[in-house]
C-alpha cells in the first residue's frame, strides 16, 4: 500500500509539472516545476493521495435550497 501511494504521488507531482510547463514560458516553468516538486517533497503521500472526502460540515440545507445569498455590497457579494 505504502509503495501505491509513493508512486502515485510521483505521478501526482509529474502531472502538476507537466501542467507548468505547458502554462508557463519556459524559464518561469523551470523556476516552477523546481518550486512544485521542492513543495512536495516533504508531503506524506496520505495527504496528497488521499481519497476525495466531502466535507464533514457540508449538509444540505433542509429545504433543499440553497444558502442564502450575501448582501448586495458587501465583500462576499457576486457583484
């Protein structure tokens, strides 16, 4: 399991790499991918490869509507 998972992250972190240097001019995306692969470098593979969770505190309301909406104006309004 443990090697599962080491090797899923190194494809994981390949992935994001590979996304840098198709988005990024070519020396922005050495400095990138070099950042990307040090920033990860450290991370346990059980918490980069871990499954998707919905979260814990995300229910749906019980009318089965949405949130209510911010108030217009202020910082976490649409507009």
């Amino acid at each position: 399991m443990v090697l599962k998972l080491e090797q899923r992250k190194v494809e994981l972190v390949d992935q994001v790499a590979a996304k840098v240097r198709d988005r990024l001019a070519r020396e922005k995306a050495k400095l990138a991918e070099a950042f990307v692969r040090q920033f990860y470098a450290n991370v346990p593979p059980t918490t980069c490869c871990a499954p998707a969770r919905t979260s814990c505190t995300a229910r749906p309301s019980p009318s089965g509507s949405s949130p209510a909406a911010a108030p217009a104006g202020s910082r976490w309004s649409a507009s």
